[in-house]
C-alpha cells in the first residue's frame, strides 16, 4: 500500500531517450532524441502553428492575426520601452526567446497526465535554460564590443562613481556582469522545477493521506488538493511571468550593450 | 535531482536539440514571420493615420468651400438688392416725368378750352349785342313807326348792356 502512493517528485525531470535514438552520436557527442527534446520540438511546432496561422497580413485582422499582432506588439514595445529605436532589430530574437519560453513553460504544465501522457517541462533543465542565458550574453558581449569596443568596458564604471571607489566598484560591477548568464538561467530553471516539484509533492500528500483512510484524507488530502489548485493557476502566472523576465533582462542587458550607461 | 545526476549523459543532447529547436524558432519564426507581422501593423497604422488626415484635409477644404459660398451668395444677395433699388428709383423717375408731362399737356388743352371759351363768350356777346340792337331798330319800327339808325340803336344797346 505504501509503495503503491510512493511519489517521487524528481522522476517528472527524468531524461529518456526516444525511438532508439540511445547511442546517436554526433562528433563524439551523444544526441540522442530525449523526451526534452521531443517537447522542444512540440514548443517549436506549437509556436510556428501559432504564428504561421496568425500571419495571415490582412489589413483587417481576424481573432488569430490579432493574438499575434499582440505578442509581437508587446516584444515590440518592450524593446521600445527598454532600448529605444536601437532595439528594434533585437525583436526577432526576444520574440522567439519570450514565446519559446512561455510555450514551454506552458505546454509543460498541461494536464495530460489525465490521458496518460507525461509532459515535460524542458525549461526545468539548466542545459536548455543555460543554452539560452549563454546565446543572450553572447549577443550582449558581440554587440557592446562591436559598437563601443573597449569602452565598453566602461560599462563597469557606473556615472557618479566616487574617485576614492574606483578600485571597488569595477570589481563589483565586473562580478554582477558575469553572474548574468548564471542568473538568467538558474532563475527561469528554478522557477520551473520548484513549482514542478511543489505540485508533486501535494499529489503525493493527497494520494498518500487518501489511501490511509477518510480521515487522513479529509484533514491533509482535501486541503492539498485545494492548494493543488490554487498553486495551478501561480504556476500558469509564473510560467508567463518567467519568459517575461528573461526577455526582460536580456533586453535591458542589450540596452547595456546598445547604450551604454 | 535528474538535472545534475543525468547532466554527464545528457548535457550534449539537450544542447545540441535546444540549439536546433530555439534556432528554428529564430530563423523561421523570429525572422521568418515577425517582421512580416510587424509590417503589417505598421502599415495599419499608418494607413490609419493616413485617412484620418485626409478626412481631416476633406473637412477643411469642406468648410473653406462653404464659407467662400456663403461669401458669395451675400454678395450676390446684396447685388440683388442694389439692382432693385436702382430699378424703383428709375421707375419712380419715368413716372414722375410722365406725370409731368401729362400734366403739362393738360394744362396746355385746358388753357386752350378757356380760351375757346372766352372767345366763344365774347363772340356770343357780339351776337347778342347785334340781334339785340336788330331787335330794338324793329321794335322802334313796329310799336313807333320811327326808323332807326341801325348804328345809333347799336350805339344805345351797347350802353344798356354794359351800363
């Protein structure tokens, strides 16, 4: 009976590859098509269904064309708002960074387990989420070196710093710097797998105290599940609000890059 | 924790497919289709504010048409009204004249028929005095038997009549 209500919240983050591709190797390298990647792959063809459909350029658009018209609207706006006109051309990559990252976080949290299918939240990997925070940093550090060159090393020594800290604040802002890409990438993984793991643990609370009778079920199972619930509709905010943050952050890191201080 | 017991495993396949995946949705999505989006927002808006100046443009000139007829029509009005006061006052000048003349002429005609008339008067007068002194020779002649200078009978009935 235990072992039956035995949860283990870590197995949702289990890495199996699919279709045999165990030992397919690249260069060394071992590329085997993972349920990660099947659910990068469910992102890219869920986000190209939804753009392609919505792109329709019609002058007056329909109910799709304008759920698009807004996403790209809002990447817009928020490179606008960020970056100013020079953000303009960085569009396509936080389009694709914000609304990869929401429909991963999103189609992660489905409820498919209902038909027996498990999903897979691939920005609960640092791997994907580091690959991602290192793509970012890399275009910050191309375009502030391709712009300003060396003085974008000025980045490091903010208006206004005192003469006598000029020996400290460098070193500071030198080890904030380089904490982004690690920041961005723990943040947005974190997020994921504690609201993940979160969940699963008030499953097994609420399968666990069922199964030792109505009581127990009553006094902890009922108010998990409820919690359950409540802690459902977080994590749908916090899966929108993570792919805000990192396409946030990295565009007021571009601003940094574009513009300096 | 899979993520950092699986990581020796797994880390180059996670990378390998996010590269391919998040590189499509850059390509072909981020690049293929967003700026196509955009270009049509922006061209929205832009053909948005394009018809809302000309409306506005429409308006104005809507208005200036106006009010140059407007302009127009009350100077044509009060063209209108010079014409016909220059009219009456014509009209008014013609019929004076004509009265005038009218006047004139029957003045002239009652002068002449007053002057027939006198002269009638005095013509009838004349005729009066001869057939009264004719009257007066034969009356001397029949209840007196006397012969009358006709002259002197003039002479004497003249005198009667105007004492």
């Amino acid at each position: 009976m235990a072992e039956q209500g035995k949860v283990d919240p870590m197995h949702q983050f289990m890495i199996e590859p699919l279709f045999g591709t165990d030992h397919l190797t690249l260069g060394g390298y071992n590329i085997a098509f993972t349920n990660s990647a099947l659910w990068m792959l469910i992102t890219t063809v869920a986000l190209f269904v939804f753009v392609a459909g919505g792109s329709k350029k019609q002058l007056v658009p329909g109910r799709w064309q304008m759920a698009v018209e807004s996403l790209t609207g809002f990447i817009d706006n928020l490179l606008a708002a960020n970056v100013g006109p020079a953000g303009k051309k960085y569009v396509p990559y936080i389009f694709s960074l914000f609304s990869f990252i929401l429909f991963a976080n999103v189609l992660g949290l489905l409820p498919l387990g209902l038909v027996g299918v498990h999903p897979f939240t691939a920005t609960s990997h640092f791997t994907v989420t580091g690959v991602l925070a290192v793509l970012s940093f890399a275009i910050v550090l191309i375009v502030g070196f391709k712009r300003h060159g060396l003085h974008f090393f000025s980045l490091f020594v903010p208006h206004g710093t005192p003469g006598w800290l000029l020996w400290l604040i460098p070193f500071i802002e030198l080890i904030s710097f380089l904490v982004r890409p690690f920041s961005l990438a723990l943040r947005l993984f974190v997020a994921m797998m504690a609201g993940h793991v979160l969940l699963e643990v008030l499953s097994s609370f609420v399968i666990a105290s069922t199964n030792s009778g109505f009581l127990w079920g009553t006094v902890v199972g009922l108010p998990s599940f409820l919690l359950m619930i409540a802690i459902c509709a977080l994590e749908i905010l916090v899966a929108g609000i993570q792919a805000y943050v990192f396409a946030l952050l990295t565009s007021l890191y571009l601003n940094d890059a574009e513009n300096l201080h | 924790m899979p993520q950092i017991a699986q990581l020796s495993a797994t880390y180059a396949s996670q990378i390998f497919w996010a590269l391919i995946f998040f590189g499509f949705v850059f390509f072909v999505i981020g690049r293929g289709f967003v700026p196509g989006v955009l270009a049509t927002v922006a061209n929205r808006d832009k053909q948005i504010a394009d018809d809302l100046a000309a409306a506005k443009a429409a308006r104005t000139a809507a208005e200036a048409a106006e009010e140059a007829w407007k302009q127009t029509a009350a100077k044509q009005r009060a063209d209108a009204h010079a014409l016909i006061a220059a009219a009456k006052h014509d009209a008014t000048l013609a019929s004076e004249t004509r009265l005038g003349e009218a006047a004139a002429a029957v003045d002239a005609r009652m002068a002449e028929a007053d002057a027939r008339l006198a002269a009638a008067s005095a013509s009838a007068l004349q005729e009066i005095e001869t057939v009264a002194s004719e009257a007066a020779v034969l009356i001397a002649q029949s209840l007196a038997g006397l012969t009358l200078d006709a002259d002197a009978a003039r002479a004497s009935v003249k005198e009667v009549l105007h004492g």
